[in-house]
C-alpha cells in the first residue's frame, strides 16, 4: 500500500533529524487517524470522495476516503507535495 510506504518515508526522515522524532511523527498520525475513525466526515472534502485530515505539528496530510460505511487511506503526504501524488491513487 502506498500509504504505509509515505509513512515510513516520513518517519525516516524526521528520526533523520531527530532521535525520536519519527516517533513523535508516528504519535501526531495516529491522533488524527483515531479523529477520522471517529468522525470521518469531519475533515473537508477537497476532491471527489476525497477528504483530508492535517497532522497540526508535522506540515503532513492523511487523504482518504469515506463510503458512509469504511475509511480506506489512500496518501499520507507532505503538505506541499503536488496533488498528482494522490490523485492517481486506488
């Protein structure tokens, strides 16, 4: 899945720069992936069933989909990485 391969990019990065900061990355996604579990039409729509919840602390975006019944994550992208990364996507 290209959203885990995003993640593990990110975190890698930010260890990278910081012994822990991966970590704290990590912290921040599961924060908003527990909010979008609990209300996943909360976050704005910025495409065609596309939604986008922001991490706050990291300049990073999880883009998902919402049916009315399951969230399927498609991207977990920097925010100023260009849209053709997502768009394509499952």
């Amino acid at each position: 899945m290209e959203a885990v391969s995003d993640l593990l990019g990110a975190m890698a990065w930010y260890d990278e720069r910081r012994t822990g900061l991966g970590d704290d990355f990590v912290e921040a996604l599961e924060r908003v992936i527990g909010l979008i579990s609990e209300l996943p039409s909360a976050f704005p729509e910025i495409s065609a069933h596309l939604r986008r919840a922001l991490l706050g602390r990291f300049p990073f975006a999880v883009y998902y989909r919402f049916d009315g019944e399951a969230v399927e994550v498609v991207a977990c992208l920097h925010t100023r990485s260009s849209p053709s990364r997502w768009r394509g996507r499952g």
